[in-house]
C-alpha cells in the first residue's frame, strides 16, 4: 500500500462513456509521479479525483490510509498548479501566495513569515509587490507553485503546468520543479503529455492508454523495457516487427527471415532507429540481417534518419553524420540481440 492509492476508481461522462475503469495506482510517499499519456487518456481526471473536484461513480481513494473518495475539495490540504496558473489579476504576487493562508485564519504576522519563506525558495521575494501582468511566464508559474506549497499541503497536484512556456524556460523550470519537490519532500502527481519532460523529473512514470496504466515504472525501466506496443511507440520506438517462434525455437518473420532475440515470448520486435546498425550490403546475409534501399532521408542535425525499404517493411533507421546514404543507396541493416525488444500488441 502506497501513501495515494486509487483501488477500482472507474469515472464516466453522463454514464456513456467510461473515462477510467477499474483503475488502480500506487503512489509512494516523498515521490514525483508523473501521469503520461495522449489526450483523451484518462490523466487529468486521474488529477481531478484526487483533487476531489470529481467523485468517481466507484472504487475507492485513500491517502495515508484514509478514506479520501468524498472528502470535499477545501478538506484535503493538496496543492494544486492549473495549467493556466490562474492568478488572481487584481493582487500582488504577495497577495496571490497568502491567499490559502488567509482563508485557513493566520495571523498576519505568520503569513508575512510563511510568505516570504516560499518566495525565498522560488527566487521570487523582490517581485512579491509586482501583479500577474507584469510578470514573465516562468514568473507567473513559480508564483502558483508558491500559493500552491505555501499551505504545506499532504499532496502537490500540477496539471500540465509547463505547456504554457516556451521551450528554453520549460527545460529551465521543470528543473525548478525537480528542485523544489525534492527539498520540500512533498509527494507530487505531475500531469503530461511530453515524455521527456516526465522522464526528465520523475521518480516513477504511469504510461496511461484509454483510462489504464500500460506500464508503471521508472523512467529508465519504461525507456528501456517497454511493456506494450503503445508504450514502446509513446516512448519513440519506431520499428516494429511481426515474429513468431518456429519449430526450433528461433523468432521469424512470415518471409522466413530469422531473428535472435533475447526474449521467450512470441509476440511483437521493437527496435529504436538509433539501436540498428548500417552495413555494406551483404549478399550473404545471417540471422538478425535484412537488405534494403533507402527511399527517404531527413536531417535531425546530429544525425540522418533513413526510411528504408526492406522484405520485412519499411524500417526508420538512425545513421551519423561522417557516412550520408542518398536515396536509391541498397544496404544491409543488423539488428543486435541484445537492442531489440519485445512487447504485448
């Protein structure tokens, strides 16, 4: 049992369609978990149950052992981070950061103290004069975490806070998010869509797919080891191969062609681009070898990728810069053993 366990929680719209089912999550304390996953997937409303601004029509919310499942919004002490900020426009940053404090009743000589102790933490305490509008976008961002962090909430809530900043500012702040969640200790549930934003900052990573989780684990494990087809395309392999085992135990594919693969299970090869190997084309090809002709290439800056047609499909194929294959150019592809992987379709 985790510090946040969701056992069963299933949610639907206007009790048509099902949005979670069955779902289930185990969240350790003192941890970053980030929810990742395409549109549509489940994920903020996986956030808004535990928030409390939607009841599940059933299964059961616990943290720290407690029933949480109809505990009312202002009742749960968790701090949230909208995606918008949603700053109050009429108060200073001072104002915006004590406003939890002032709704729990603090004298204001606690709430100056607490105030300026978080904006301290988020390099913002010269700035808590200044309004919304005369602040940056990362300005802005630290400022809800800051009103979000400043009650000392059980749980911090941030749902897809990046999406709003440019590129630069969003590898810099989700830096900062890193930062602050690990000397504040406060367990966290981040919200995404961007996988290297997620793997970049968390501790476990739930890959979610039509309102379940294909694959709970830490970023390395998913990367690596990916569980299921979707996860492995979510996470960037590219190439997939159909295989079965043969009568002497060797993978192939329908044209015969034979694959080692370190693996005992009979479903579906993947394999990065950047994972296979570029050759000479070979007449005399071995397991794990396959001939083709590039008919696309596209520059990526440190590398070329290649669309290569081969008897086994098209495979995407990563070469680097010192040898460049025009289109037309036959080559044999090896993929080692050991690169490729196998998942559930």
């Amino acid at each position: 049992m985790g510090f946040i366990d969701l056992n069963n929680i299933s949610v639907s719209y206007d009790k048509k369609i099902n949005v979670l089912e069955n779902f289930n999550l185990s969240i350790e304390e003192g941890k970053l978990v980030s929810l990742l996953g395409p549109s549509g997937c489940g994920k903020t409303t996986t956030l808004r149950v535990i928030a409390g601004f939607i009841e599940p029509n059933s299964g059961k919310l616990t943290v720290g052992e407690k029933d949480f499942t109809k505990t009312k919004v202002h009742k749960r002490n968790f701090g949230l981070v909208f995606q918008s900020y949603a700053l109050f426009p009429h108060l200073t940053v001072f104002e915006n950061v004590a406003f939890g404090l002032k709704l729990k009743k603090c004298s204001k000589d606690e709430i100056k103290k607490k105030v300026d102790e978080v904006l301290e933490v988020m390099d913002m305490i010269s700035f808590s004069k200044r309004y919304p509008q005369d602040l940056s976008g990362g300005q802005r961002q630290r400022v809800a975490i800051a009103r979000a962090i400043v009650v000392e909430p059980k749980i911090l809530l941030l749902d897809e806070p990046l999406s709003n900043l440019d590129a630069k500012l969003r590898l810099k702040m989700r830096v900062e998010i890193r930062k602050i969640q690990q000397r504040l200790g406060i367990t966290t549930v981040f919200v995404t869509h961007d996988q290297e934003e997620c793997f970049s900052i968390s501790d476990k990573v739930a890959v979610m797919n039509k309102g379940v989780v294909e694959q709970y684990d830490t970023p390395e494990k998913i990367y690596a080891n990916p569980a299921t087809e979707f996860v492995a395309r979510f996470v960037g392999f590219e190439n997939f191969i159909d295989v079965n085992k043969n009568i002497n135990g060797e993978y192939e594919t329908e044209n015969k062609l034979t694959f080692k693969i370190d693996g005992n299970s009979d479903i579906i090869a993947t394999i990065r681009p950047e994972d296979i190997e570029i050759q000479k084309k070979s007449n005399t090809l071995t397991e794990n070898m396959v001939n083709g002709k590039v008919e696309v290439r596209t520059f990526l800056g440190k590398s070329y990728q290649y669309s290569v047609k081969t008897d086994i499909g098209i495979i995407i194929v990563s070469g680097a810069n010192e040898n460049i294959y025009e289109k037309g150019t036959e080559m044999t592809l090896y993929f080692p053993a050991n690169k490729i992987v196998l998942v559930k379709k």
